[in-house]
C-alpha cells in the first residue's frame, strides 16, 4: 500500500480586519517593508527574522534587505533571496519595539564575544 500524500499549507492568510497583535502596528498582507516580521520557510538554514533596514535608494539595482534573525545575526538579502528564505510577512514590528530588540541582541552579543574561553 503506497502512503496517502497530503498537501498541507504552512502559511496562513489573516485578514486585515482580524486586527493586529500587541506588538504590531500593521497588517502587511505579504508586502516587505522596514520593520516586518518574517517566518522562515527552512529552520535549518536560520530562524524567523525581522527587517531592519532597507537599502533601495539606486532604482536601477533590486532592494537589499537586512534581517536580524533570532539569533542574531544580521544577513543582507536581495527581494528574491527573502522570498525564498521566508513567508510574506503578516504584521509590521512596532517601532520602538523592534528598535529595542536591535538594540538587545547587540548588547547581548557584544557580552557573548568578550567572554574567555
């Protein structure tokens, strides 16, 4: 007997008037912006991320996006690169929110490296 393959559907569509969660301050609906909270597609490549900057000031060259991962690193992606790396993002990060979380994981990192092995 050959397994039954189901199709299953990871990313799940919110509808804008459902609201916004308490650190959101936005409804994206798959738009990528300064900001936006992204799921991963594979966690064995790196976690979920959030956008913190956005690099597209040369309208002849494709937008380059930073993302701060969970772990916080920060990786540069080009718009096809994120696409293939994360789900269209939902909710945009409040602002202050996601400033302080920046701010956080460098502060924890600077901790992490200088401590001797």
């Amino acid at each position: 007997m050959e397994p039954v393959k189901k199709e299953v559907t990871v990313f799940l569509e919110v509808p804008e008037n459902f609201g916004v969660p308490h650190w959101a301050d936005k409804h994206l609906g798959g738009d990528i912006e300064l900001y936006a909270q992204l799921a991963t597609r594979d966690g064995r490549r790196f976690g979920n991320g959030l956008v913190v900057e956005v690099h597209d000031e040369d309208e002849l060259l494709d937008p380059q996006y930073v993302v701060l991962t969970d772990f916080g690193n920060e990786i540069k992606l080009s718009a096809k690169q994120l696409e293939d790396s994360f789900y269209p993002p939902i909710y945009r990060m409040k602002k202050h929110l996601a400033e302080y979380r920046r701010g956080a994981m460098e502060a924890y990192l600077l901790v992490e490296r200088s401590v001797a092995f």
